[in-house]
C-alpha cells in the first residue's frame, strides 16, 4: 500500500530562495497551462502537451521533467474537479459554487506543491541529504531531518514521486513509498466496536474512553481568539492570525493519529477486528442550532476513520463498516429501541430492563455486535486501499474516493 512519508528539509537561506523560485515558476507555468486547457478543451496528458510543452520550457526555463509535471499536474487538478462534480461535491449545476468551479480555469497558488521524479531528486538516507532541480541549477547537499521510523521507511520503501512544499516559511518533501501489507486476519475472534463523537472523540466497546474535552475547549478559545483579531484587522493582528493558522488542523490530525494507532494496535493484539459506523453524509442529515454549528463542522470524524482504515490494512486488520440508525437508541443488553433511552449526552438507561450505562460506551457495544452479526452472515473486510493520487488546483496531493470526494493522502 501507498503511504506518503513528509520530511522537513533544512535548507540554507540561498537554498530556500532557490525553492521559492522554482515554485513560483512551476506554478505560474501551470496557471499558463490551466488557461489552455480551460479555452480549448484540452483536458486529456497527451494533448495539452503537445500545445504547451515547448513554451513552457523556453518561457519559464524548466527542464524536461519539470515541464512533465507541470502539465501532468494542471491535468490532475481538472480530474479532480471534474471527480467532485460528478460526486456533487460542489453542489448542483445552478448553484452559485458549482458555476464558481467551472466558469472560469483553475488557479495554482504561488507556492503550491510541485511533484519530483528519480530524475530532478536524489536522495542519500544515511546521510540525511539531497540534490534536488531548481530554476537555479542542482541544488545539492540540503539538509534533512526525519524520525528513525521514517527514515527506516524511506530507505526500504521509497517508491514513486516527492512533492516540494513550501509552508509557513518551512520547506518540507512528501516522499511516496510503497509498504507491504500484513496478510489480513479472515478469522477474528470478535470485533472492537468504536463509537465516533464530538464529546468523547472515540469510544471502544472494551470500555474505553478517549475524551475530547481538552481538545474542544482549545477549539473554543481558539476560535474566540480568530473572532477577536478579524473585528481588529489590524497588521499585528493579521500577522498573528496567520501565524496561528493550521495550529488547531495539526493538533487535531496529531490526536486522531494517535487514536487511530491505539486502536488498531488493540485490535491486532486480541486477534479482533475494528467495527466503525458509516458516517458518510452525516453532515447533510442532521440540523443542528447555530452554536453547535461551529462544533459539528470541526468534528474531523472522517479523518480518523480514514487513519483508523489505513492503519488496519496495514495491519491486516478486517474492517467492517455498519449502518449507524439507532445504535445511540438501542439497549446493548435486550435489544430495546426507544429515543426515551437516551436521556442525556453522556448517560444511556433501557425503558425495557432498566441496565443504565455510559450512552458511548452503549453504542459502541452495539455497533461491535451489527459487525459481528454482518461477519457471520459473510461480509468482508472494508477497509480501502489508498485511493490513486491526483492534485487539487493548489497543487497538494489529494486521493479521490469511491465516490468522488476528497481526502488527505495517509502519512507516517
């Protein structure tokens, strides 16, 4: 399976103008590019580069391979769009963000990603160094840090393209690299059930609790804290706010990580497999008051699904998905439903039996049994291979699932 491994380059400040340069260039080609493909129809590798090819590497002095992926990626980024739209991801054809889409060509971010090949990179593990193209020439010797996982990684499994990304004044490189599998476990004893919320951000049916109130009390204070500098708008203030963005993002995919690991590592150690509800238009279905909105919108359940998902295949691990209706409102015990069980967030009692139980912990038990009771009857493992990589119109790296949406490419 395809993981993505990011390493922090350390480039001296020479070597970084260098980068910035060469994103620059890459991505004003590409928006370039974008026009013609927008203008004349040309959506297809083949035939925007037989249009653009050459004036791309005589107008922005890119080399041969760089001019490659600069037309590669503009013609990633238009199946990406044409994906959501097909998925309905940017609403209907009338609306207002659908026409935004498509009336006008996509647009690359100045600094937007810009992907490598074994022939603009070379990479020298032991050493933790690399030599990599720039508009400049061949920058050589920069230097980089990395984990010992990750490096382990990178020097067995490192397969496929690197992206050059640059971000808040950091330069990092997202390495590809293609990593065995465990053979799946067709036979497991039982299922770890895992109850997804925004209070308790995941609860197994062992009993476990991984609470989120930490973490929703920081999303709080922080988004008083982007309220109050965006009413100033002052150059400190933006100065701030744009220092402090992705803050709460990194802290969020850093806690799922760890979740996710936790679980799956569980799961493995008894020989079960990992039962998760089907949250997919979760979203769409519930209407919430506007105080809540903020909460429900930030709530990265998908996200740790899909860590919790890549995480098990590597491990071998089955996965099965289940249908989420009622399992808040059913009693684990006699199988009771009624909405008078659950008579507050935290606390679940049976109007049937009269069990009285954590009302996370309650469903967790339940979706533990549908997975069971679907295993029995011959469902098979769900969880997905990684979906194949496109590129969005920043230029980032994006996966395209089954049904067309977006997601963030796994990574170590």
């Amino acid at each position: 399976m395809k993981l993505v491994v990011q390493v922090r380059l350390l480039p001296t400040p020479v070597q970084a103008a260098a980068f910035a340069m060469t994103l620059r260039a890459c991505n004003e080609a590409a928006n370039w590019a974008s026009e013609v493909a927008f203008e004349q129809g040309l959506k297809n590798n083949f035939a925007l580069r037989k249009h653009t090819y050459g004036q791309i590497k005589a107008q922005w002095s890119l080399g041969a391979q760089a001019a490659q992926h600069v037309i590669k990626k503009t013609c990633d980024a238009y199946a990406t769009l044409k994906a959501n739209l097909k998925a309905g991801n940017l609403g209907k054809p009338d609306s207002k963000r659908y026409r935004k889409a498509t009336e006008k060509p996509i647009v690359f971010r100045a600094e937007g990603a810009q992907p490598y090949d074994d022939r603009m990179l070379s990479w020298q593990i032991a050493e933790r160094r690399i030599s990599l193209w720039t508009v400049t020439g061949r920058v050589k010797d920069v230097a980089f840090t990395a984990s010992p996982e990750q490096l382990a990684t990178l020097a067995l499994y490192r397969k496929g393209e690197s992206d050059l990304v640059g971000r808040d004044g950091m330069w990092f490189l997202m390495a590809t690299c293609e990593v065995p599998e465990a053979s799946l476990n067709t036979d497991p004893v039982d299922f770890l059930g895992v109850d997804l919320g925004i209070v308790n951000i995941a609860t197994t049916s062992d009993g476990e609790i991984m609470a989120g109130r930490e973490l929703n009390r920081i999303r709080v204070r922080e988004r008083t804290l982007r309220t109050k500098l965006q009413k100033k708008n002052t150059p400190s203030a933006r100065r701030r706010q744009k220092k402090r963005r992705r803050k709460e993002a990194r802290r969020a995919k850093d806690i799922n990580h760890k979740i996710a690991k936790h679980v799956v590592a569980e799961a493995e150690r008894t020989g079960r497999g990992v039962a998760l509800e089907d949250l997919t238009g979760i979203r769409e279905r519930v209407r919430l008051k506007k105080p809540q909105r903020a909460t429900h919108s930030s709530w990265s359940f998908a996200q740790l699904g899909a860590f919790i998902a890549y995480k098990a295949r590597r491990a071998g691990v089955p996965v099965v998905y289940v249908d989420p209706a009622y399992t808040s409102r059913t009693c684990a015990e006699c199988g009771h439903v009624d909405k008078a069980n659950r008579v507050s967030q935290a606390w679940f009692a049976c109007r049937s039996c009269g069990v009285v139980a954590h009302a996370d912990r309650n469903g967790s038990r339940n979706i533990r049994a549908r997975a069971w009771e679907l295993w029995r009857r011959g469902a098979s493992s769900t969880a997905p291979a990684p979906p194949p990589k496109t590129r969005d119109g920043a230029g980032r790296k994006r996966s395209i699932t089954a049904s067309g949406a977006r997601c963030a490419s796994p990574s170590l």
